[in-house]
C-alpha cells in the first residue's frame, strides 16, 4: 500500500535533462503525522478546505517534473496519475488558460511553459502520452537512484563537456 508504481517512469522522454520525483504518499503521510502530534499548530497554521474539490487526480501517485532543451528553449511538463478524465479536464481547464495536456493509459503530460513551436511539441506531448519515446529509463535507473523514503528526489543531467565541472552521479 505504502509503495507508490514506477511505470510514471516510462513517460520521461530519454534526453530529459533534470527529473525531479515527488513522492505525495510520503507528503500525505507527514501531513497526517502533523496533524495528528502537532494538531494546534497544524488548525492555526493550515488552511483546509472544507469542501472536496474533484480534481480527478491520484494522490497516491507519484508525480513527476521534467525539462528538456530544444534548439532554443527549455520546455517544463509534469505527469500526474489520473482516476477520472473528465474530473481532471474540469479542474485544469478551471486553472490555465487554453492547457496543453494530453493522457496516456492512466497519467496525464501536462505542459507546464510556453514554446515557440508549439505545433512540433503537440505532436512530442502525443507521442510522450502513447510512449513513442526512448525513455530515460533507458538512460538511467531511476528506480536505483530514487529514494522512495523522500518526499522529493532529483536527478540533474550535467551540461558541461568539461569533465571537472560534471556532477558525479547527477542525483540529488
């Protein structure tokens, strides 16, 4: 129950430079460790909502943040595990203006910042979705290098050629 799926990870394009995991059961789990040892301070420092907002997302699920460099610009998009389509497009469409999501068996690629090709990177987003991409999985084992007790995990893809400057690992 506790251990969240990794096939979020199959939807990470292969030249993926920096992939940033949130692990939102090990988020939910302190929040409800909080709650329940530090009640005072959680009722006077957190605002909950009362009402139950039909966002049709997976909280359980992991979610995932990455950037890739095209010729000129770095696009940021993010993969959310979806329980109810038309619940999601609801709230996304309630949050951004004209949103550039697109779905796959059970996750959504959203599109998190503008591009100047925005033809060539719909049709990148659908191939992301149907998993027509080498994944990074393929680059690097993120299973080995995440840590599924932290909330968040990052790995970072050095940019320099110059040896002395890289990262050794890229994990963070």
């Amino acid at each position: 129950i506790t251990e969240s799926n990794n096939d979020i990870y199959a939807y990470i394009p292969q030249e993926s430079d920096i992939v940033i995991e949130i692990n939102s059961r090990n988020f939910i789990s302190e929040i409800m460790y909080q709650r329940i040892f530090n009640e005072q301070y959680m009722s006077d420092k957190v605002d909950v909502q009362q009402d139950d907002i039909p966002s049709g997302i997976n909280y359980f699920s992991k979610v995932i943040i990455f950037r890739e460099s095209w010729a000129n610009e770095h696009i940021w998009m993010a993969i959310v595990a979806v329980k109810n389509k038309a619940d999601f497009k609801k709230f996304i469409n309630s949050k951004l203006d004209s949103p550039h999501v697109v779905f796959g068996s059970e996750h959504a690629i959203i599109q998190m910042t503008s591009s100047s090709n925005q033809a060539a990177l719909d049709e990148h987003l659908a191939n992301i979705a149907s998993k027509n991409i080498k994944p990074f999985t393929a680059r690097v084992d993120l299973k080995g290098h995440f840590d599924q007790d932290k909330e968040i995990n990052c790995f970072v893809v050095p940019q320099s050629s110059n040896a002395e400057n890289q990262l050794i690992d890229g994990f963070i």
